[in-house]
C-alpha cells in the first residue's frame, strides 16, 4: 500500500498509488495523519475505501506528486551507515550511530528541482531510505522502534561537499534551499521490511549507486532506539538512514552534479523519486 501526497487543484490530499493511477482517499471519516500510519485497524479502513473508490482514480500523470512529509519537525540523518560506503572511504566501521541534522526547510517534491547554488561546486546525489515517525518515542528499545514508524519514504540527500568539507561539519552543505527531495510514496511499516530494499540512484539515466538495506550498519530498529534515547521522535520526525558506496565525491574522479542532469533514486517497494537540477 503506496500512500501518495498529491494535488489537482492546488489542495493537497492523500490517495493510495496503484501502479500508474492513484485511488483519492479525499472520502475517508478521519483524517490521513502519520500517527493513523501505526494502526493496522486504520490500514483496514483505508484498504475498503481504496475498493469502495477505485472508479475514481486518476492517472498519476494527471496529478502533482508532493513531498509525503513538506514540513518535518526534524531530519536526523545518520552517516557512514552502510558497510560499502565506508569502504569506499577507507573508514573504520562506527561503534554509535554518527548522526548530523538536515533543515526541514531543505525538503522538495518529486519532479521539482534541485537548484544547485551559485555558491557551490561539488554538489552530490545520496539516495536513502527516509523512516518517517508517527508517535512520539522517547526512549525506545529496538525491539518496540518499528511501532513507532508510520512508514518509509525515499530520500535525496543532496550535499554540497565544498561546504561540507571547508566547515568541517555537515549542516550548511546538506541544508541547502530543496537539498532534500522526498517521495514519491509514503509506505507503512507493515508492507515493508526496511532492512531488505534494494536502493539505487541514476543520474541521467546511467547508475551510480546500486546497494540493498541489508548493508546497513544499524538498521532501523537500532538507529530509532538510539536516536529517541537522546532526543524525542515525534509524528513527522524523518531520519534520513545513510547512503551507500557510489557517491560522486569519491569516485576517480569525482562525479558531481551539474545544472541539465536529472537525478533518479529508487527503493524497492516505494518508487522512483525524479528531479531535475537547475542552476540557481
């Protein structure tokens, strides 16, 4: 079940994606919120309403595809986790979870573009499995982390490495104005196993990352219960997992994007996330 974010008129509003048409769930008694995401009697309700609606649906080309979550609480990305990546840097495996911040404001839909700052040189694609909170979660141990999910969504996290490097920190090169594409679907927890997805990422048609969750360093329910044990995960939060190898600053040499490429990252049961990138 792909929950999709769209509009037709400019009114956003929610529908269930099947293959090429999304199914609007404009008719549905509650509201669609992440907290409903958790509850398998509200995936029900949406399950009959999706049949009961189906004459209804419309052509995904018909539609404008948003951001599952426009306006995050917080982004809690988590570096080096992925056992290629950091191979490919020559880096020791962390111990902890080695976690940075990405500004909320940062995130864009699906087919909009990625400006590349006239500031920047070194701008990079990262694709990564986006875990989207739907209660709020202090202190959770990992056997109980995946109650607190609402679901999985797809995430760019795009990265100005000149500023990455010259401050010696992550924020100002991953905050960037629309350096956090989403999309193009929101899946619940219960119809995924995010520690098995095959993650990719093409720029221009041609890969360049090709990797599966299961190289994870922590995986979902570790990185949740660490997280929530420092800080509070509420509905909405989003923690971006990590990339894995294939990123451009560390190829020979350095692959990075260019004002005409277009940027594909795709995750195995969520979609293919799209966006061109325009020079500021």
């Amino acid at each position: 079940m792909q929950f999709a974010r769209y509009t037709t008129d400019g009114t956003p509003q929610w529908g269930i994606r099947q293959d090429d048409e999304i199914v609007p769930l404009n008719g549905l008694r509650e509201e669609v919120t992440y907290q409903q995401l958790t509850d398998p009697g509200f995936l029900r309700v949406v399950e009959d309403a999706v049949d009961a609606a189906a004459d209804r649906a419309i052509p995904v080309e018909d539609a404008k595809l948003l951001a599952p979550v426009p306006q995050p609480g917080k982004i809690v990305c988590v570096g080096l986790n992925y056992h290629d990546h950091a191979e490919e840097q020559n880096e020791e495996v962390p111990e902890r979870p080695l976690l940075f911040g990405k500004a909320g404001t940062a995130v864009t839909n699906p087919g909009d573009p990625i400006v590349h700052p006239a500031t920047i040189d070194e701008v990079d694609y990262e694709v990564e499995l986006g875990v989207v909170i739907g209660r709020t979660a202090k202190d959770v141990s990992a056997a109980d982390a995946r109650d607190y999910v609402a679901g999985y969504t797809a995430i760019n996290d795009v990265s100005g490495r000149d500023a990455q490097f010259e401050d010696e920190q992550f924020f100002r090169g991953k905050s960037y104005d629309t350096f956090a594409p989403m999309g193009p679907t929101l899946v619940p927890d219960s119809e995924l196993d995010p520690s098995s997805l095959d993650v990719a990422c093409r720029v221009n048609g041609e890969t360049k990352q090709s990797s599966n969750t299961d190289e994870f360093i922590f995986d979902v329910p570790e990185v949740v219960e660490y997280i929530s044990g420092i800080t509070t995960l509420r509905p909405g939060d989003v923690i971006s997992t990590g990339t894995p190898g294939g990123v451009g600053i560390f190829r020979d040499p350095p692959e990075l994007l260019e004002p005409g490429d277009s940027v594909d990252v795709e995750i195995e049961g969520i979609g293919t996330l799209t966006n061109p990138v325009d020079e500021e």
